[in-house]
C-alpha cells in the first residue's frame, strides 16, 4: 500500500491558494466587459456541427434574428454552433460575443467574434458563471455534454431561485422532444423529483419566430438586467 507524501500535499495546497488570483482576475476582466455590452442571449450548440448542417444554418438566423431585437449574441466562441451564432450576431451588425475556452474539440475560436468582446478563460467554471449571469436569455441547440451541462445548471439555478428567471428555449422538436418526455415522465409524474413549475421556463421550437416571441413576451414581464 502506497503512502501519503504530505510535502507533495502541503505544495497542492499552496498551489491551490495562489491560483484564486487568477481566479478572481478572470471574473473581474470578465465582469467589466461584459456589463458595458448590454443586454445579450446566449447560444449553446455542438462544436462538431457542420456548415452545412441544417442546425448551423438555423442557427445563423436565429443569432441575426436576435441582434435586430436588440439584444447581443454570447457564445462558447469555438466552432460549430458557437461559429454559427457570432456569424449571424456579425451579419445582423449587433454585438458578437464570444466567452472562449481551450477544448479538445474547440481549439480555435471562430472568426465572426467582435475583437473586443472576446474574453477568455482558462476555468470552466468562470466562464459559465459570466454566461449565467449576463444572459437575458439560453437558445440551445442539438449539442453534447457541454450543451446539456449548461442547460441543466441553468434549469438548476433558477430552480433552487440562485439566479433570477430567464427563457430557456431548446430549438429543435426533433432532438429534444426525447428528453424533455423522459424528465416529465420520470422525474416529475413516477419519481417526483421535481415539480410542474420546474419546466414552465422550458420551451421546444423549431423556428426563429418563436424564439423572438418568447424573448419578446418573457421581457415584457420581467424587464432586462443581469441575473445575480
């Protein structure tokens, strides 16, 4: 059986409590940018979709759809979906916002970024944090893991009342309807683990008119400002 080295352990710990000024700089760079934007929705999508993809392109309208409302565009700033999004925020001549991560299937950021609203992290958690709290707004796409990691915690925030209520729009019947039938089916009617008014913030919909009007409708309710 191995033995603890606690020299080994004592320099983690000292590692550990040097890396919270980077930390704090991340969120402090990513705050001050971010609030002189203005109000923006944000767009989650795979990175491995293609141009060709009907997703990407649909995406494209969606973002340009959403500037010419008024609002920015934030995006993961990779490839894919994200790409799609900063081209139709850039197309749209609104804000193109691009929160940027070294991924292994994000290894370049997307060119259709605005120079100086490109903000990049080197925690996961950072940079997710500055997504919830900035976003007026989530479009989800078809997408992985990442996709569903931020769909689920936003879902979890505004459950648990940690960050305020926003419209959480997943675009596409045809992938989301599986899983939005399993939560309801599982976690609310046979395992009640959640509750109806859990998923009233939850719509599924398949085109770009939709997505403004439930922007448009949820804002005239609850007004625009950041989330925490």
């Amino acid at each position: 059986m191995s033995r603890i080295n606690p020299k080994g352990w004592n320099e983690i710990k000292t590692n550990d409590s040097w890396a919270i000024f980077k930390i704090m700089g991340e969120f402090v760079n990513g705050f001050e940018k971010m609030s002189q934007i203005g109000p923006c929705v944000s767009i989650f999508g795979s990175a491995r979709t293609k141009n060709e993809d009907k997703y990407y392109k649909l995406s494209i309208d969606i973002a340009k759809s959403i500037v010419k409302s008024g609002y920015g565009v934030i995006t993961g700033g990779g490839p894919g979906i994200m790409e799609a999004a900063n081209k139709g925020a850039k197309e749209g001549e609104g804000n193109s916002v691009g929160l940027c991560i070294d991924l292994p299937f994000e290894q370049f950021d997307n060119t259709y970024i605005d120079s100086d609203k490109k903000i990049d992290f080197d925690y996961f958690f950072v940079r997710k944090v500055v997504f919830m709290k900035y976003s007026q707004g989530f479009v989800v796409m078809p997408g992985g893991f990442g996709t569903l990691d931020e769909l689920f915690e936003a879902i979890t925030l505004i459950q648990t009342h940690k960050i305020e209520k926003f419209p959480i729009i997943l675009v596409g019947t045809e992938f989301w309807s599986g899983l939005i039938a399993w939560v309801k089916d599982i976690l609310l009617k046979k395992s009640k683990n959640i509750s109806k008014k859990d998923l009233d913030l939850i719509h599924i919909v398949d085109k770009k008119e939709e997505v403004i009007n439930i922007l448009e409708d949820f804002h005239k309710s609850y007004g625009l400002s950041p989330n925490f």
